[in-house]
C-alpha cells in the first residue's frame, strides 16, 4: 500500500489502511514517520554467513572466486556466528544461507533462532562418482534435518560449471524425490557465459592455477540453456543472480516454476551487471533478495538491497521482494501486519 499507516496503541497494531483514512477516523492520534516502508521482519533469502570474516572484495567475478579460495581458512562456525547475530541485529524474519563446510551448517541448525534454509555448498566435477557423491550428499541432508530445531536443510550446488552434469541432474531428482530444496549460483557473471558456450576466459584460468584439471565437456550453452537441457528446473530450485539471462530464458525460468533471488549490491560490486526486473516482472516471476556475503557486499541488512534500487524498481515490488517473495523462496508462510500484531513485530525501513 501506498501511503499507508497502522494505528497504534499500547505496543499493538489496533487498524491498518491509508494514512488519510486513519487521519479522518481518529484526529487526535499523533503521527509519526517512520521511514520509507513499514512492514513485517525482512528475510535475506542468499547469504554466505560462513564470509562474515572474510576481507571486503570489489572487482570482476572470477578476480573475486580467487579471493574467496585464498582466504577458505576463514569460514569458521564463528564466522557463521558472527553473520548470524549481524542478521539478528537488522531485524531479519527468516534467511537462506549457503554453508561451505558441515561444522558451520551443523552450527547454524543446532543454534539458530531464526527460520529458514541452510544449504550445503557442493562443488564435485568428476562425473564418475556422481552417484555415489549424490547418494552420500542426500544421507547428509536428512541426517541434519533431524538435528534442526528451526532450519530446513537442502543443497547448493555451486555454480553450473563446477558440478558434473550427472551430479546436476541426479541431486535434481533427489531433491524432487525426498523434498528438500536447491540453491545455485547462475548467469551471475559474464564470464561464467564465456566459459559455458565457448570454454574459455579468466575463469577457465582458474583451476589450472591450483593444480586442478581444466573445466572439460563443457555445454556450448548459456546458463539457463544448460541447465533447462538437463531438466534440473523447477520449483525445487531457487537461482541466486539470474543476471546475464536474455527474455527467451527468463520465459524458460518462468514456465518452469523456478525461483530466483538477486542481489543487487553484490552484483555491481563483482562487475556482473544489472539484474533485469523488467524482464522477470514481464513474465510474472516472483523476485526475493539476498545480500550475498560481507565479502561483496557491506552489510547482511536486505534492506539495503532494496533501497539501493529505490527510484529504479517499483517500491511496492521492492518491499515485496523483501518480505512476501522471501518468505515463500525459503518455503515459509509470511507474517502479515494486522489488528493484533505487537508492533515490536513491524520493521521500518
Ligand atoms: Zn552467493
């Protein structure tokens, strides 16, 4: 709403509505402003906790994954701590948290007291051991689901070139299978499309410079392309970015039941360009935001995120994408503010 008020008394929201309509029932109630939005707690649907001590990075994308390998010593359970009580500190309902090791994941199930989503990071490129990496992987997932007390627990595989294709489309089936849910990095860089279609560029760079063998058999396919040819969309699947998309793949993502998260910050720290909200609102789909990690963005508050394109975007899809979208990202219901909500419940933005 627009122009909206909620009617306060003794620390509860006695009525909602439009702020003239509040004025006119009750003049002698006196009005405060509290900001650009009034609405429930936010959720940040794609974080890293386990980055929360990791040194501030800005510059291109594959210059940023050197950074983020070179200091992996720092994702900590205190690091993971530490992003939690900043989240809580900002007033968050609800996040989605990628967790690169198990003691940090097993931290955060144990210890949250928020709701949400903690996925397992996977990154495994031989394609011979898919089965066996995806039948321990889904061991993983129930055995801690059964320790959660407020999180679900579900899989990120990385990014589409470092998991194998059978790995892909057999965590896919899993996740179809057993309900639990997947997050993954794509179309977040242009040099992640270089290397999908045509195997080159300063990401393909990347793992010879640790030893490792190059990145092989790779798609001759954008992203989004690659990853509908493997049939792993679908509503069990959240992409985290979805920047370097054109409008037939957008439609793709659409038809699919797919969700999407962006991070707006984070993309333009890490040179990958600008997430096309008009694109994804043509088409109807539901956008949530994240803040990504505090290795590329300066803090985990969403709300920055979204008033960072305040004046560019709709507010009222921002404030959507805050709140309602991220709510049903991470598969929780959404608060909503009404007669009766303790306005202790009620963020201002
Ligand atoms: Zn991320």
């Amino acid at each position: 709403m627009r122009h909206g008020g909620l009617l306060v008394q003794g620390g509860y929201v006695v009525r909602t509505g439009p702020l003239e309509e509040l004025r006119r029932c009750y003049p002698e109630a006196e009005v405060v402003h509290r900001g650009k939005a009034l609405t429930p707690p936010v959720v940040n649907a794609h974080t890293h906790l386990d980055l929360s001590t990791t040194p501030r990075f800005q510059g291109p994308y594959p210059a940023f994954i050197r950074h983020v390998i070179a200091h992996r010593s720092s994702r900590t359970p205190a690091a993971v701590r530490q992003g939690l009580a900043e989240l809580q500190k900002n007033g968050a309902g609800a996040f989605g948290d990628i967790a690169y090791n198990l003691e940090g994941a097993a931290w955060l199930v144990e210890n949250s007291p928020l709701p949400g989503v903690v996925y397992l990071e996977v990154i495994h490129r031989n394609p011979q051991e898919a089965e066996a990496v995806a039948s321990r992987l889904a061991h993983l997932v129930a055995r801690l689901q059964r320790r959660s007390r407020r999180l679900r627990v579900g899989l990120a595989p990385h990014t589409p070139f470092n998991v194998s294709p059978p790995l892909l489309k057999r965590l896919s089936e899993l996740a179809q299978k057993e309900g639990f849910p997947l997050q993954m990095h794509v179309a977040e860089s242009p040099e992640e499309t270089e290397l999908l279609t045509q195997g080159r560029g300063a990401l393909q760079a990347i793992p010879q410079s640790l030893g490792l063998p190059p990145y092989q058999d790779l798609p001759g396919l954008t992203p989004v392309r690659y990853l509908a040819k493997l049939g792993v969309l679908g509503p069990h699947l959240t992409l985290v970015h979805g920047v370097q998309v054109d409008e037939e793949e957008v439609q793709m993502l659409a038809q699919s039941g797919s969700r999407v998260v962006s991070c707006p910050r984070s993309n333009a720290a890490l040179d990958c360009g600008e997430f096309p909200w008009a694109l994804y609102l043509k088409h109807g789909l539901e956008v949530a935001l994240g803040t990504d990690s505090l290795a590329s963005s300066p803090d985990l508050d969403v709300r920055n995120e979204a008033l960072a394109l305040w004046g560019k975007v709709d507010p009222r899809v921002l404030v959507r994408a805050a709140t309602r979208s991220g709510y049903r990202t991470l598969g929780l219901e959404t608060p909503r503010i009404t007669r009766g909500t303790p306005v202790s419940q009620v963020q201002s933005w």
